[in-house]
C-alpha cells in the first residue's frame, strides 16, 4: 500500500507520509475545539473537565429554563428567518440583474452588492449603531436585520450569481421566443432550474445572520439581546457551562445546515435541474 | 423514417399562412468591430432560405436580430407589412430551435411542447390536442411523458422543432439545429426538415457553416461573411457561379490558378481560355478550378475544351473518390477528383506522370481578384 | 412605395433613435431590479460610513484634524502594531498550516475528499463566537490542554496560554485557516493535472515538479487567501476580545471602546476611516498586482 503511488509525479504514499501526518494535526487543530465542547456541555460538575467525571444534561436544563436566554434565542431566530427571507430575494434579483446586463453597469452593480464584504465588520457596527441612535432602530429587530440583511446580500449574490452561470441561458430566449414576457419567462423556466442555487444563498444568509456577532454587541442590547450577544456578554465575565450546552447546539444547527447545503449542491449538480 | 403520419395533422398543417421578411439597412456593432454591416434582404413567403458563412460572420447576430434578442443600431425588420424591429421576442410570434435544443429539463417532452400554448391561454384539450398533432409530425407521438434526459440527440432535436411549430408560427428560425448530431443523423435529419418544410409551407430562415446542408435543404442560399452579404442565389446558381472568390472558396473545393484578362478574353499561361458567359473587366483575375469538372484527356482529344497540362504530384484514395494532385506548368498545384468507378480506376494516373486535363466552357468560372 | 424605396429615402439609419431609447430602457429596468439592494446598501452602509467620515473630522469646535493627530500618541501606535503584527503571525501560520492541506486536498483520490472538506467546512459554519469559547475552555488555566499536560507529567505549573497574545493568536488562526484554504483549494484543483505529468515527463524530479510546475500556477489562489486573512485579521474583534483578555489591543477594540467605553466618536471615527482606508488599500493594490479577483469567487 505504502509503495504504490499516489501522484501524477509518481510519488509514493510511503514519501507522503510526513503530508498526511501534517494535514491530520491541522485537521485535528480544526476539529477539535468544536468536537470537544460537545461532550464538555454534558458535564455533571460546575466545571468544564474533559473527559467529564459525570454527565448530566443541568446546563441544558439551565438553558431551556432560563427566560433570559430563551427570549434571547427567540430574537436570534426571529432575525435570522427575517434576514433570510428579506435578502434572498434582493439578492436573486440583484444576481440576476447583474448577470443579463450588458453593459457596464453589471460590474458596477456587482462591485457595489460585494461592498459589504470589504467593509470591516466593526466600522458596520459602529455606524449602523449611530445611525440608529439618530432614527430610534436600536436595541430593535427592524434594525438588526437590516444590518444583517447587507451582511447577507453579498452571500446570496456569489452563489445565484455561480448557478446562473453554470445555468444554459439559451431556455430562457427560447421561452420569450415563445410567448414568455421577460419576467414570466425567468419564473416558470430559469428560477426553477437554479432553485439550488437560491436555496444555498438563503442557508447563508441565515447562518450569516444567526451567528453575527459584532454587530448585535452594538445594536442589541439587554432586553433585545440576541443568543450571540448575551453569549459574548457571559464570557467576557465568567466562563459559564450553560455557554458550552448552547454551543453544542448551535454546532448542531451547523451540521444540519452544512448537510442540507450538501445535499443541494449534489441535487443542483447531479440532475441539472 | 418508419411510423405512420397523421394525415389530419398533416392536412390541417397545410392551411398555415407564412409571411414574407423584409430586412432593411441593419446594422449592428459592437465596439468597434461591426458584426452587421448595412445588410438587406428580402425572403419570399414560405421560403426556406439558408445564411450559410463562416463563424464570425455574423449570421447567427442576424437570427438574434430576427428574433429580438439582438437589438441592431439601425434598420428596418418587416415580416409582411409590420415593422417589428422595436417589438419585444416574445410578441413576434416566431418558431425558434436552437442549436443545443434548449429544451427545459424541469418539463416533459409534452410539458414542453405545450408550453407555448400555455402562454397563450388555450383551452386544455385544444393544447392537448395540439401536443399529440405536433409531436405526431415529427414522428415522436409516443415519447410525450418522457424527462427530456432521457431521449437521445436526435429525438431531442425533434422535440426542440415540435415545441418550435405547435403555435403555428408564420415564420420558423432555426440556428445550427444539426450541428450537434453525428453525421448519418445529419443527413437524414436535413432531409426530413425539408419535407416538414414542404409540409407545413411557413418562411424558414436556417444558419449554418455547413455548405453541403446550405445547398441540399435551401430554396437560396445567402452567403455572409464579416457581416455582409457576399451572393445570394439558389443552390445550383450558387454552385455552379460564384460570383467571388470567398464563395468559390467556401461554397464546395476550389483550386485557383491566376489569369489575365484584355480586350475581352481571358488568359491562361498565354492560352486563352473558351468561357461561358464574356469576362469582367478586371484585369486579373482568377479561373476557379473545381476538382469534380476536371476530366483526364488522350493527347488526341479536347477539342473545345480548355485545356491544362501538368504532372501528377500524388494521388490519394477516398473511398468513393480519389484525389489526383497535379502540378501544372508554373509549379502551381491543383487537385482533381474522380469517382471509383471501374473503367476510371483502371487508368489511374502514377505520380511523375505527364497528363492533360480538360474543362468544360460551361464549368470554366472566372472571378475577380478580392480586395484585402 | 417598396421598403428598399422607403428607406433609400430616409436615406440612412433607419429606426436608430427608437432603438438607442429601447436600449437605455432596458438599462433602465436592469437598474430597477438591483434597486432595492442598492437602497438597501446605500442606507445601511453608505450613509452610516459617510457620517463617520463626516464625524472623524468634527471636533467641539468643528472642523478638526485633532483626532487624526492623535492616532499618532504612543498609545495608539502600541495598539497598530499589535494589530500588523498579529495580522502578519496569523497569516503566516495560515499560510504555514493550510497551503499543505489545501495541495493534500486537491491531489487525493475523490472518496477521500469530502472528510478532509468536512474539516474545513464545519468550523467555517460553525459560529466564530462558539469557536472562540472553545479556545478559551481549552487554553485557560484549568482548561483541557493544561490539566493533560500536567496530568502527563510534561509540565508543573499550567502554562499561560490564553489572555495574552499567544491564546489570540492560536484563536485567530483556528478562524482564519479556511478562509485561506478554500480559495486556495479552489485554485489547485483547476491546475491541469497533465502538467506535472509533462514535467515529470520533461525528466524533472517529483520536488523540482511541484517547486517549478505547481508553486508558481498556485500562488494566484495562494495571494487571494492571505489578502484576504489579512485583511479580516485587521479589523478583528470578537476573539482578540475575548481571548485576549484585555492585554492585546487590535484596531477593531480601540475602536469599541472608544465608542462604548469613552463616548469619543471623534476618535473613534477616526481609527475606523483609517481602517477602512487601509483595508480598501490593501484589497485594491493586491488586485491590481495579481488579477485576483476571480480566485474570492466573484462571478
């Protein structure tokens, strides 16, 4: 096995073995942290230990219980289904746009949609947050999504913008030739086929959305404080373990999102549909 | 092609009306580069004529402008009296097949068909009853619930052309819809687009780089090249004249041998060629020498003919013809095709061998020197 | 009157100008369609910025250039320095840890691959706050990694690994590493694998192969990701907050602090229009020098 080769240059897997050891630790360097909070959250103690002396599911317990962090997970969610389902359309519109044009105005326009990504998040924060002193949209969902919304734009463009390219816009002429307006010819024949597309920006969005952090230290305080926010706000004072079960799951919704993401990427590329 | 044709659908196929294409002054540039370049052209109603060019030459912008999706800088686009340069695709009410079909995988093969019909809000058993007629005419009557990935090349083109008539447009525009299917299929596939064509009688506008299909499906031909129109003609004239040297060279194989021309005749090597139609004016000029009109003569004969000599170079079997390549006298080289027939086979010239070739005045074509 | 007729008498471009008008307003309607997100970015984003830059330049008394000046007091020039000096160690592990991953995930067999994917992708959609928990259950003095270690024997007195610079940067590392390896990934798997079948082919050894074939074609996809590390790595907050325990200061803290903490939007405006121009900077140069534009995914 050792000695059968593993590259176009015919180098074997025995002289790579130095690679797959390097790669393992980074791997592991990667996959710990998370992996090892999970069991940490099942701890019997007051202490996180690892592996833990007792299991219990108290901090668990202290999560669901807790009206604090319940209504802080509501404000979460709220504002995360809010900013999907707000700068999914903008930003399929938007991809769209930017694709069937022209002229230069397309790479203006998708200049300007990716804006928010070269802007630091931190410079988001602190100016959204003065502006919305100005206009009363502190400490409201109104205002988080909005921000998260330009957050999430970006995001939803790049991967409508990549199914619209790998989508044969040849069937959406041929719809017009046929009688199809422009707009009726892009809902019945070209959203349907890049419907994968769509969907992957939408889980961006969301998760964008669901694990910002910085913004909401500004804009989402106290009583509105979302799930993130009220976690940054107990670390920074004391290491809580009711912080690792939150952790554990909020990894879960990773691995499901992450999966469902996936499963559309594989669904999008195999039928071409 | 086995299946049995509906008769009603082919009588009914038979009262549609097709209008005739009046194209004015069009222009289309893009940047600098001029894709269309003041074309015009008028094709009759029910007339099945070919822009056969070169890629780059601008007959596929012309269907884009036809069809709408091309908006040109200027121009007037008339399908029988209506000016429809400003109108938007899909009121222009024009078939369309496109060179990879285009069909939507999230439909049927009948989902497909019946898409346009759906558009235009017909009653559900009329566009049933459209469906199965249409895809009864190209002979797929039973492939209607099929998943358009599950058909072959040729059955998907068949669809592409169903969904392309079953509204009956007046006009049909097709781009290179052969050109993805393997040469047999070709070839019987142009056939049978031509008896639909026959059938159903609408104006057909058909793009492609391939002259032989320009020449077997076509009522004209119109030849473009950088964005104008270098001759249109029907096949044969096409052929048999060209009118330049572009068409001489693209429109089936061509040697040219230079010739002079003064005071009316044409010269070759000094030799003054017998010619059917009275030379040009210009006075160089090039005899088009086609390798099928060539014929091998005994010294003795050629009376009337125009007459070269030279030394056979090599010769190559094709099959069902064999090349002869011959130098001729100022070391310039030309070809000359035969067919394999037996008493030709057996006096097949060997390589170093001085011959005499003959043409005929009729197939002696001369045209001018192109312009740079 | 035939059409050829008719238009030998307009006598030139026929329909030109209502073609130009349909043209323009089918922009138009392009435009329309982006609208909203325009609205919605310029709102959002444009007008906040452009008050910050209004304000950074606004003192008691009006125009100011004082809060400028002042970026250069000691005390602000410890926090830069921190702040390119983490940025340039985190990077640089990235580069160190994710170049062998990113070639070892590119040249395996396909069954292979989507474990090494899986982990790089599950922390980059794992919540960075939850990340940075974990670093700091781990590293703290009575975390995972010294009670092993003292456990084991290796060590007496827990090491001291987080709330200083050394947890910040283990932290950041752990965060950037996928930003650096997906569009590295990226561009590896679209080098032709032929070629370093025709150099070996050439007669060049395996190492000369990958050092004269493969380095070179990788370094576009290779500059986008320590572009782009970096420039996240200078405007950081979250876990150098957190795992820094106070003691290290980047330019993302000084700027919420002075907001936060002093009330000073003078000040910090100024740090925060500083470090937008530094970034756009940053982004704007590395494009220009290596085109890598398409390499971050945009279409």
């Amino acid at each position: 096995m050792l000695s059968r080769p593993a590259s176009d240059t015919q180098i074997t897997h025995g002289n790579r073995l130095w690679l797959y050891l390097l790669c393992g630790l980074v791997c592991l360097f990667l996959m710990a942290p998370s992996l090892l909070v999970i069991p940490m959250s099942f701890s019997g103690s007051r202490f996180l230990q690892f592996p833990p002396e007792s299991w219990s599911t108290q901090w668990y317990d202290v999560y669901f219980d807790s009206v604090e962090w319940r209504a802080a997970t509501v404000i979460s969610l709220k504002a995360a289904v809010l900013t999907t389902l707000l700068a999914t359309p903008i930003g399929t519109l938007g991809a769209y746009g930017i694709h069937v044009s022209r002229t230069r105005l397309g790479s203006l326009l998708q200049v300007v949609m990716m804006l928010p990504l070269m802007v630091p998040v931190i410079l988001i924060a602190v100016g959204v947050f003065f502006l919305y002193a100005k206009v009363g949209l502190n400490n409201s969902v109104t205002g988080l999504v909005l921000a998260h919304s330009i957050l999430a734009i970006p995001f939803v463009v790049v991967t409508v913008s990549a199914g619209l390219k790998s989508f044969d816009m040849n069937q959406e002429m041929v719809a017009r030739s046929l009688g199809a307006s422009r707009a009726k010819a892009f809902l019945t024949v070209t959203l349907p086929q890049i419907r994968f597309s769509v969907l992957s920006g939408a889980l961006f969005a969301f998760i964008t959305s669901l694990d910002e952090v910085v913004i909401a230290i500004f804009v989402a305080r106290g009583d509105s404080a979302t799930l993130t926010r009220r976690m940054f706000a107990f670390l920074r004072d004391q290491v809580d373990p009711t912080i690792a079960a939150i952790s554990t799951l909020l990894i879960a919704v990773s691995v499901v999102l992450l999966l469902v993401y996936a499963l559309l990427g594989q669904r999008g590329a195999g039928g071409g549909r | 092609m086995p299946g049995g044709l509906d008769e009603a659908a082919v009588g009914q196929a038979r009262t549609t009306a097709s209008l005739p294409i009046t194209i004015s002054g069009v222009t289309k540039s893009y940047g600098a580069f001029r894709a269309l370049d003041d074309v015009s052209l008028e094709v009759a109603s029910g007339e099945f004529l070919t822009l056969l060019g070169p890629s780059g030459s601008g007959k596929t912008t012309l269907l884009m402008v036809l069809a709408g999706f091309v908006r040109p800088d200027c121009g007037s686009l008339l399908f029988g009296e209506r000016e429809i340069v400003l109108m938007p695709p899909h009121k222009r009410d024009v078939g369309m097949v496109f060179q990879n079909y285009a069909l939507f995988p999230h439909m049927t093969v009948a989902g497909n068909v019946a898409y346009p019909l759906k558009l235009r809000r017909l009653a559900r058993g009329e566009i049933e009853e459209r469906v199965r007629r249409a895809l009864d005419l190209v002979q797929l009557g039973a492939l209607g619930e099929r998943r358009i990935d599950q058909l072959s090349g040729g059955q998907k083109q068949r669809v592409a052309l169903a969904r392309a008539i079953v509204f009956e447009p007046r006009i049909l525009l097709m781009d290179e819809p052969l050109s993805a299917l393997d040469k047999k299929l070709r070839e019987q596939m142009q056939i049978e687009l031509r008896h639909l064509h026959e059938r159903l009688g609408m104006t057909t506008v058909y793009v492609t780089h391939d002259q032989r299909e320009a020449l077997t499906m076509s009522d004209r031909v119109a030849v473009i090249d950088r964005g104008r129109f270098i001759q249109i003609d029907r096949p044969r004239r096409l052929y048999e004249r060209p009118r330049s040297r572009f068409v001489a060279d693209f429109v089936g194989e061509s040697s040219f041998l230079p010739v002079e021309v003064a005071g009316g005749e044409a010269r070759l090597n000094g030799r003054t060629l017998r010619t059917a139609e009275p030379p040009g004016p210009e006075r160089r000029q090039f005899l088009v020498v086609r390798p099928e009109k060539l014929d091998l003569v005994a010294d003795q004969d050629g009376a009337g003919l125009n007459l070269l000599e030279g030394r056979v170079k090599e010769h190559v079997y094709q099959g069902e013809s064999f090349l002869l390549y011959v130098t001729l006298g100022n070391d310039v080289e030309i070809a000359m095709r035969q067919p394999t027939r037996r008493e030709v086979l057996e006096r097949v010239p060997e390589a170093g061998e001085i011959i005499r070739l003959a043409i005929h005045p009729e197939d002696t074509i001369l045209v001018p020197e192109e312009a740079a | 009157m035939t059409t050829a007729a008719a238009w030998a008498e307009v006598g030139g471009a026929v329909n030109a100008e209502a073609l130009r008008m349909q043209a323009a307003a089918e922009n138009r309607r392009v435009l329309a369609l982006a609208s909203p997100g325009l609205i919605l970015i310029a709102l959002v984003l444009f007008l906040p910025m452009g008050w910050l830059f209004f304000l950074s330049f606004t003192g008691d008394s009006g125009f100011t250039l004082e809060h400028y000046r002042r970026m250069a007091h000691p005390a602000y020039r410890k926090t830069f320095t921190t702040t390119f000096e983490i940025s340039f160690i985190v990077t640089a592990a990235c580069v160190a840890l994710g170049y062998p991953l990113a070639y070892l995930m590119s040249q395996i067999a396909e069954r292979a691959r989507p474990f090494l994917l899986a982990c790089v992708l599950l922390p980059f959609w794992t919540s960075l706050l939850v990340r940075t928990y974990a670093w700091l259950v781990l590293l703290q003095r009575r975390g995972v990694i010294n009670d092993w270690l003292i456990d084991l024997g290796l060590i007496d007195e827990p090491l001291r690994i987080v709330h200083n610079m050394t947890g910040t940067v283990i932290g950041m590392t752990h965060i950037m590493l996928p930003f650096l390896v997906l569009p590295l990934y990226a561009s590896m798997k679209a080098i032709d694998r032929d070629l370093m079948k025709a150099a070996s082919n050439c007669g060049a050894t395996p190492v000369q192969a990958f050092r004269q074939v493969f380095l070179p074609l990788s370094l576009p996809g290779l500059f986008a990701g320590v572009v782009l590390v970096f420039v996240l790595c200078l405007g950081f907050y979250v876990t150098p907050a957190v795992l820094g325990g106070g003691r290290v200061v980047m330019w993302a803290m000084q700027i919420e602090s002075n907001v936060a903490l002093y009330a000073n939007w003078g000040a910090a405006s100024a740090l925060g229009v500083a470090l937008l121009i530094v970034t756009l900077a940053i982004l704007w140069g590395m494009t220009r020098l290596f085109r890598i534009d398409h390499h971050l995914g945009r279409s």
